[in-house]
C-alpha cells in the first residue's frame, strides 16, 4: 500500500491499517524525507489513540505493531529500544498473535 501524508486526515482508518504492512513502511522511509519520516509516526500514533477510543481493539494491536516495527527497525531515534518495546507489549496486550510475539521476542533481546 503506497502510504501518504494527509494532514487534513492524519490517521489511517481501521481498513487501512489492516492494508499496511512492513514493507510498506520501509518502503515509506527510504522514498521520504526526515519530516515526513517522523509524521508517518505520529500518523500511527493518532491512528492508535482513535482505534483504541473506538474500541476497534485488533486494529490497534496491529497499529501499535506497526508502530513498535516502524520504530525498531527504520526510524531508529533515541531510545527506539525502548519505545518499541512498549509498542509491541501493548499490541500483544491487545491481540495475541503468533507475528507479534514473534517480534516481541526479537525486540526483547534488544540492539
């Protein structure tokens, strides 16, 4: 899925997050530029706080997947380590899948 920055729109729908993968946010942080870089986060940040207010619970998990992903793997700021751990426990406190225990085990060993 091509992702964009929609200020008018800053979150992605419970359909969309379903549509999201990690390739597509590699593939978002390689074409963009640092701002927009750091807006996809906060997309997926409002994105989170709307899916969890609307009770949509594994569109959430997977945001905050998504989420713990997008900051572990490509952005990388200070303290990814920890963000992203908090990230996919929430995700795994939300919807047990076998995907995200599996990242939360790598994420758990760390840099």
């Amino acid at each position: 899925m091509k992702i964009s920055i929609d200020f008018g729109h800053p979150y992605f729908d419970e359909k969309d997050i379903f549509k999201l993968t990690p390739d597509d946010l590699n593939d978002f942080y390689g074409d963009e530029d640092a701002v927009n870089r750091l807006n996809l986060f906060f997309v997926l940040e409002a994105s989170l706080h709307m899916l969890q207010s609307e009770n949509s619970l594994k569109a959430a998990a997977r945001c905050a997947f998504l989420m713990a992903y997008y900051l572990y793997i490509a952005l990388t700021p200070p303290a990814s380590w920890e963000l992203a751990k908090y990230y996919i426990n929430r995700a795994v406190e939300l919807d047990e899948t076998p995907e995200y225990n599996q990242w939360k085990k790598l994420i758990d060993e760390g840099n």
